[in-house]
C-alpha cells in the first residue's frame, strides 16, 4: 500500500518540474510531502483581529538524554493585546499533520481554529511536533530526531517542557488543545506533569475503531518494517481522506491540505496503540472537553461513554458530539460551529483561562 521511496521520489520531481515549467497550476491529486514546490501557501501572516508571529521553542528528546532540538510554530494574539500573558492555549496536532492544522490556508475566517480563539482574547500557540515539517517549507519545520525516539512518550514530555517555558515566560494560565494523537499527548501530559488549567481534545476516545486498529496492525506495516524512520502513514492520500473525512466535506479543502501533509515519526506510530493517557486520566483535575465525531472512522465514538467516567478528579467535564462528520472535525462543513461551540466553552470558564483585557 504504501510507495517505495524510489516511486515517491519520481512522483515528487515530475510534479516539481511541471510546476517549474509553468503548465498546469493546480495542486496534483497525487501530491504528497517532502517536497515545498508542490504548495504555492505561505507562512500565516497578521489580520485584522489577530497577530501572527514566527516562535520557536528549544527542547530536548526524553529518549535522547542530553539532546537539543528546536520547535517551531507560530503565535497567534488578539490585535491590540500583543505580549498579553493572562493565558494562552498550547496545541498538539496530529499524526501525519502539522502547525497548520489550526489555521489551514483555505478559507482561514472560516475554518481557522487559531484565528478564532486568539480573536476571542486568548493567544494560541501552534508548533510542529517534534519531527514534524517539511523541510524549507514556509510553515516552518521542527527539528527531526530519530524516527524511532518520537514516542507518544517523548512528545508528551516535549508539550510538557513547552508548557514549562511558557510559565516562564509569564504566562499564568496554560491550557492544551490535542487532535487524534495530539489529544493523546495533552492527556498525557496533562495527566503525568499537572500544570495544565483547562484541556480540549479533539477527534479521540480511547476505542479505536476496527478498521483503524487493522491499518495500524496490518494494512500499514509496510510502512512501519522498512527503512524510513517517517512513514507516509496511510500510504496514499486518497486512503488518508477516506478515514478524516465524510460526504460533509469540502472538496477543495481537502484538496488543499495535500500538499501540507507530513510524514510521520514511525515511533509514534508505534506506540499509540495502547493509548497510556488512560492509565493518567484520574489525575487531571483541570476543565475537560471532548469534541467527538459521530463518524469518527479512527476512533469510535462509542469510546466516549467510557471515557467521562475516567476522569475523576475533574469536577468540569463536558463532551461534544456531533453527527455527520468524521475524524477530520474541524474540517468537515460544520466544522466552523464546533470551533464556535469550543471557544463558548473556554470563553464560560474565566477562572481556568481568562481571556486578555
């Protein structure tokens, strides 16, 4: 299922050249990542309500003792209320994504989750993982490690050393927002290191569903033996779109996101199977909300009934469901409505993060 590096490669400089030969313009249905000549998008830049900066982020790989790796990303603040350290909101994306999640380059006042929670008073902070970015690409890769050292583990304990630096930097409230493993690396982090003042996941419950847990055990393993240490997890986008998205569902957004998708750390792919946030879950005492696709094909909705009673030591739990959409939830048409309902929940909770004034 999934292209050789040879086959991937000769796609990637055709493509390349025929953009460079100035034929057709439009994105090619086959692109894939690695390669910034696919995408025309640039970095993310100011508006009229929110301030988009360039950030970066020095830290070490937990199985790496002593190493030192840079994340970058962007920070997104109110207009006007730029340096405003009341709170902030830390985001963890998911396998095969990036920083751009939060705010895709289609149709940003619509679909821009970033854009909507910093307009709303409350900056938000978007980074590429640990081991995630195209290289040169204008929304700005983090360092690589060893694909095998970027565990669930290991970026936990990364979104933890962020955290910890942005409390040193002022902050007085952190909150995290994950999708799909990003979601499994805030609990965890949230639930192993404390610190965290409200949490949002996304596109997650602690059931797999069938037929990802098939793709993860079976149908990827190609991906997962060879020699690439970052997988095209998937193997073909047409197979990717087929588990994030429904018939709800702009074409042209999906078509958009292509050329942004990243290859991702095989360790992560690796260890995300046991899920150990369930082990922590109990120790989370912040705000929690889950936003929870009905059509989610990668995890199971019905997950979620099981999940609200893992956290016990939470006295604000809230879960969000939505029918119609898959795992992709922002992305779906009705995706501007769960962002809207997302910031009402933080906005109705001043204690935990309070917005800038």
């Amino acid at each position: 299922m999934t292209l050789t590096r040879a086959r991937r490669a000769a796609l990637l400089a055709a493509a390349a050249l025929t953009l460079t030969a100035g034929a057709a313009q439009a994105l090619p249905s086959d692109a894939l990542p690695g390669d910034p000549a696919l995408s025309s998008y640039k970095a993310p830049v100011s508006d009229s309500a929110v301030t988009v900066t360039p950030i970066d982020f020095t830290i070490s790989n937990q199985l790496e003792p002593g190493s030192r790796y840079v994340l970058r990303g962007f920070l997104y603040e109110p207009k006007g209320h730029e340096g405003c350290r009341t709170s902030i909101l830390q985001s963890n994306h998911a396998l095969t994504t990036g920083a751009w999640y939060w705010d895709i380059p289609y149709e940003q006042q619509k679909y821009s989750i970033a854009r909507k929670v910093a307009a709303s008073g409350i900056p938000f902070l978007a980074l590429n993982k640990l081991g995630y970015g195209q290289p040169g690409h204008p929304y700005r890769a983090s360092d690589r490690p060893p694909g095998a050292t970027v565990t669930i583990e290991a970026l936990a304990d990364a979104s933890n050393q962020v955290t910890q630096q942005l409390r040193a930097k002022g902050y007085k409230h952190v909150g995290l927002i994950g999708h799909s493993a990003g979601s499994e690396e805030s609990e965890l982090a949230a639930g192993l290191y404390g610190g965290i003042d409200a949490l949002v996941l996304s596109g997650f419950t602690h059931l797999a569903t069938t037929r990802f847990t098939k793709e993860l055990l079976v149908d990827d393993a190609v991906a997962k033996t060879g020699q690439d240490d970052y997988p095209f997890f998937f193997g073909t986008q047409k197979n990717r779109d087929s588990f994030l998205f429904t018939k709800n569902i702009d074409p042209k957004l999906v078509q958009a996101l292509h050329p942004l998708v990243n290859e991702t750390p095989i360790g992560e792919i690796d260890s995300i199977g046991p899920q150990p946030s369930r082990l922590v879950a109990g120790r989370i005492t912040a705000p929690v909300l889950t936003l929870v696709a009905q059509d989610d094909e990668i995890f199971d909705a019905r997950g979620a009934a099981v999940d609200k009673a893992m956290f016990t030591s939470s006295r604000d739990v809230s879960f969000y469901s939505y029918e119609g959409i898959g795992h992709g939830v922002e992305f779906h048409t009705t995706g501007p409505q769960v962002t809207k309902d997302m910031v009402a929940w933080l906005k109705a909770r001043p204690q935990a993060m309070p917005a800038c004034s």
